[in-house]
C-alpha cells in the first residue's frame, strides 16, 4: 500500500506484538519493518508473572507498583542484568540468523527470504 502510493521511503514502520526472539525480529523486518519493539518479553525478563495487575497498585513481583512493601521483589541490580543479557542475545540471534542468510544486517532481510527460510524449515521437519 505505502509503496503503491509512493510513501514508503517517506514512513518509518514501528512493529511490536509478538516480538520476542532473533526469529520474530527476522520475521516483522521481512515483512516491511524498520524498528521492532518487544514490550512483553522486556517486561518478562524483569520478572513479570502476567498477574495482571498493574493497574491496580499490586503487582506481585514489584515491577508495576508504587508500594514499597511490593518492591522488595524488584532487585534492580539483578533485573538490569537480566534485561541487558535478554537484550544483548535478542539481537545476535537476529544478526545470526541475518548472517545466515547471507546479509551483513537485520535490515537487508527481505519477505522473499523469510518464505525461502521457512521453507528449508519445513522441509528439515519432515
């Protein structure tokens, strides 16, 4: 649609749902992305247990709560070490699958490739 119109080189797509490994980055970028955003998979590796609270002021893990009796689950030392190596080894699954591929990076992934990709999955499966 945005290339039809020629407004693709003019938009940026910011992708998010679902993003929660290499293979989702490699995924979303083949089908049109510029940036991906994983949001659920951050908060999970800060601990989150999806107790779905967070609106309430009592979340059991501390991570959305503003009650200091909550947050003693929150250790930030510990969650920013976690986040960080959860981030870090995201982005070399996606660069090592990219590489796989054959590209230098995430960018140059193409729809074409991610059907050729899983294809040859498929294929190993059966």
């Amino acid at each position: 649609l945005l290339v039809g119109a020629g407004l693709r080189d003019k938009v940026s797509i910011n992708a998010s749902g679902k993003i929660s490994s290499g293979f989702s980055i490699i995924r979303t970028v083949a089908l049109g992305a510029d940036i991906t955003c994983a949001a659920r998979a951050f908060m999970l590796s800060l601990g989150c247990i999806q107790a779905l609270k967070c609106n309430t002021n009592k979340c059991p893990t501390g991570i959305a709560t503003q009650q200091k009796a909550l947050m003693y689950g929150l250790d930030p030392e510990d969650k920013a070490s976690r986040v960080y190596h959860f981030q870090r080894q995201t982005v070399k699954a996606a660069a090592g699958i990219a590489g796989i591929m054959g590209y230098d990076t995430v960018s140059g992934v193409t729809a074409n490739d991610e059907l050729q990709l899983i294809f040859e999955v498929y294929q190993q499966s059966q």
